[in-house]
C-alpha cells in the first residue's frame, strides 16, 4: 500500500481514507466538524483553474478547501473500486 500522503496531493477523480489531521486549533474544528474523521473516504472534484481551492466530495456533501488547509489532511490510498 502507498505510503500517507496530503489531500492537497490528490488528483480530481482520485480517492483517498482520512489518516488522521494534522492540523490545531479553529481549523481542526472546522475539519471535524466537515467530517474529516479516521477512516472517511474523500474523493477530488475538481480544482479551480489556479489550482486553488479544490472541491472534495466527503461523506456525500461536496466542500472546497483552500490548498494550504487540505495540507492539514493526511490520507491512505485505497483501491478505486472501493472508493465512495
């Protein structure tokens, strides 16, 4: 299995499990509170044409995210056919 990695390296259609946060404060709440929790499967929408913010499919609802908070996120690969 590939090694974590950030939802912010993610491509549009690729999928990743939500390993854990990294992040602290205010913008952990918000990322929980998105439910970013151990184990959910995000997917990648779309990227806006600069790149950022992304838009990410998480437990059926679609959110964008700017780059520097989808940093905040570490994922695990899981194969495609298991993706949301």
């Amino acid at each position: 299995m590939k090694e974590p990695f950030l939802l912010s390296s993610l491509r549009e259609g690729e999928t990743g499990l939500v390993a854990g946060l990294a992040a602290a404060g205010s913008l952990r709440r918000r990322l929980l509170d998105i439910g970013l929790t151990e184990g959910t499967p995000v997917r990648c929408l779309l990227h806006s044409p600069f790149g950022d913010p992304a838009a990410y499919e998480i437990r059926g609802a679609v959110f964008a995210l700017r780059q520097e908070d989808s940093r905040q996120v570490v994922l695990n690969a899981i194969a495609q056919e298991a993706a949301l």
